[in-house]
C-alpha cells in the first residue's frame, strides 16, 4: 500500500514539469505546465484540431487567436477552455457543433496544457 502511495507520489511530481523550455521533442511528448508554440501545433496536429481550426483564421471553428482574445484576462479562461474542449458542444460562436475532445483521444493533461496554451493567445 505505501508502495503504491509512494508511486502515486513520484507520478504526481513528475507531472509538475516547470520548466517550460523543454523542447518536447521526446516520443512520449510530455506536457509541460506552458506549452512552447511549438509544442501546442504538434498537440493540435496529433489531435486532429488542424482539420477544424488554424491558429490565426476561422475554418469550421474559430481561430485559437480569437479565442483568446474572447477570453481576454479571465482567470479561468483555461478552466473554460479546457471543459469546453472535452465536453464538445457550442460555445456561442454559431459555427456548429465541436465534438467532444474534438474526436481526437488526447488525454485530459494534453487537452489542459492545450487549453492554457489557446488562453494565453491576444
Ligand atoms: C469537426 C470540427 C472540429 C474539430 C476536429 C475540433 N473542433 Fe474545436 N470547435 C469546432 C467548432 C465548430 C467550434 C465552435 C462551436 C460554436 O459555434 O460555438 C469549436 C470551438 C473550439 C474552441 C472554442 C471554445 C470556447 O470556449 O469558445 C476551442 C478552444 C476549440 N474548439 C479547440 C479545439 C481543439 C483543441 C481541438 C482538437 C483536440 C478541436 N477544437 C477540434 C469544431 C472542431
């Protein structure tokens, strides 16, 4: 049992990866707390986002940009994000329906980094 606390413990810490210069190149793309640009468009290709939305202008979704700009400094902006990412559904932008996790199989980690990532876009 404490073995297994233990583990839980290390997985845990090893989650909390601050050091945002990772360069991600890693097989097991392991996301850290803030996404390079780079990390994001290699998430978002994996995820299959790119056949419904580029960063900059609309396509069947909004732009990631403009997402952000919506959000502006909200501080739960990425909480939002993120649930509204995985839950799939409309958000008020009368563009359709976005299917849950866009269809794609990222992890809820992937998707929240992902989130943040879109939130921090003006
Ligand atoms: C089949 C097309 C499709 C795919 C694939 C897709 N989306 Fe969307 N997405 C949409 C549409 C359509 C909307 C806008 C819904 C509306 O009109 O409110 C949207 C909206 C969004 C928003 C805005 C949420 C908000 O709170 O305003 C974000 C962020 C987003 N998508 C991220 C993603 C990510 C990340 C992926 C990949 C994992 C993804 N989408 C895949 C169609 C898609």
């Amino acid at each position: 049992m404490s073995r297994l606390l233990i583990l839980l413990a290390a997985m845990l810490l090893a989650s909390c990866n601050f050091d945002d210069k990772a360069p991600g190149a890693g097989k097991s793309m392991k996301i850290s707390a803030d996404l390079t640009k780079d990390q994001a468009m290699k998430l978002g290709d994996r995820g299959n986002c790119f056949s419904c939305h580029r960063m900059d202008e609309r396509l069947a979704g909004p732009g990631w940009r403009e997402v952000g700009i919506r959000y502006g400094n909200d501080p739960k902006a990425a909480f939002l994000i993120a649930s509204h990412i995985k839950s799939g559904g409309t958000f008020g932008w009368n563009m359709g329906y976005m299917p849950m996790r866009g269809g794609s199989s990222l992890s809820d980690s992937e998707i929240d980094a992902l989130a943040k990532y879109i939130s921090t876009l003006h």
